[in-house]
C-alpha cells in the first residue's frame, strides 16, 4: 500500500504549528513541554499554541483602558438612582463587548455594583486578550470570602449539601435572588 501524501491543509497546519512553536520559544515553559501532540489533532494543538502566545504577548492594561476612549464613570453620588442604573447596564453592555462578563451580580443593588465597578473593576489591571474565545470573568462574589451569601444565592442544592456535610455547620436559609438583571451572556 502506498503512503498518502499529507492534503494542503495538513502542510498548512504543520507549518503554522512550526511558526508557533518558534514564536514561543522565548516563553517555553513546563506546559508546553508537557503538551503531548500525538493525542491531539494538530488544529486543536495549533488552536493551544496560539492562545499560549496570545496571553503571553497580550499588554496588561487596567480595565479602563481597554476601551477608546477610556472608560470612565461619573461619581455614584451625583447619579439619580434612575441615571445610575441606566448607566450600570450600558457599562455591563461594553464591558461585554470587550468579552468581560461580570458573574455573581445578583446579590448587589445596583449602587453596589456599580460602586464595585468603579473601585475594583476598572482599575485593575489584567491581559487583554485579543480573541473571540477568550472572556474575562470576573466574579463579584468569592465563595471563600463571603460563603454565607454564596450559600445563600448562588450555590446548588448538591454544592449547598456538599458544604453542610463537610463543614457540619447549619446552612443559611437560600433565597432569591433580591437584585435579578439582564446581562448580557457567553454563549454556549
């Protein structure tokens, strides 16, 4: 039997996957030594690559700055609580545009989260990258700093009996979700 000569698109893909490697060359570190290429076609190890080098070029920016012009909000305390909730959903509307997705929100009014916003969010500084793929979550809850309302909003019944079990501690009482809004969602 003859051997098959590799198509057009797997010479591609292999010259691509060359290219990438190279390119990471000054960035190797254990995971791509650790990347077993025979388990994997080379589209999906070339889809890998390219995200490695993207996070490892992408500039670090404040928040803020990931928009043009920069993002800023007015002070909350000049803001109606009509005109501030106005504003919050247009913000959570760009911040998604830019692939950032605000998770664990329903707890906070929103004076609060756009306080956090203003505060937290903004300034801080993280990799923008720039892929369709990649989103930035930021979580406005940390199940380890403020469990009770984790517990209490967010958790499923099997993590909420989980915690019980392991913590032999009562559950706090779980309730709706005081400030439920429409934000804008990844798909999938």
């Amino acid at each position: 039997m003859l051997p098959t000569r590799p198509s057009a698109d797997e010479v591609d893909e292999l010259l691509l996957n060359a290219r990438l490697r190279d390119e990471l060359e000054p960035y190797v570190e254990e995971s791509l030594q650790l990347l077993d290429c025979r388990r994997m076609p080379t589209s999906a190890e070339n889809e890998f690559l390219a995200s490695m080098l993207a996070w490892e070029q992408a500039p670090v920016l404040p928040i803020s700055r990931w928009f043009e012009p920069e993002l800023r909000l007015p002070s909350p305390e000049k803001l109606s609580d009509k005109e501030l909730h106005k504003l919050l959903m247009d913000t959570l509307d760009r911040l998604y545009e830019q692939r950032i997705v605000l998770d664990f929100t329903e707890h906070l009014s929103d004076r609060q989260l756009y306080c956090l916003l203003l505060r937290d969010i903004l300034p801080s500084p993280e990799k923008k990258l720039d892929r369709p793929r990649n989103y930035l979550h930021w979580h406005c809850l940390d199940p380890d700093d403020d469990c009770d309302n984790w517990l209490r909003y967010y958790a499923s019944p099997e993590e909420r009996e989980g915690w019980a079990e392991e913590t032999h501690e009562p559950l706090p009482e779980q309730l709706p979700l005081p400030y439920p809004r429409r934000k804008p969602r990844r798909r999938g």
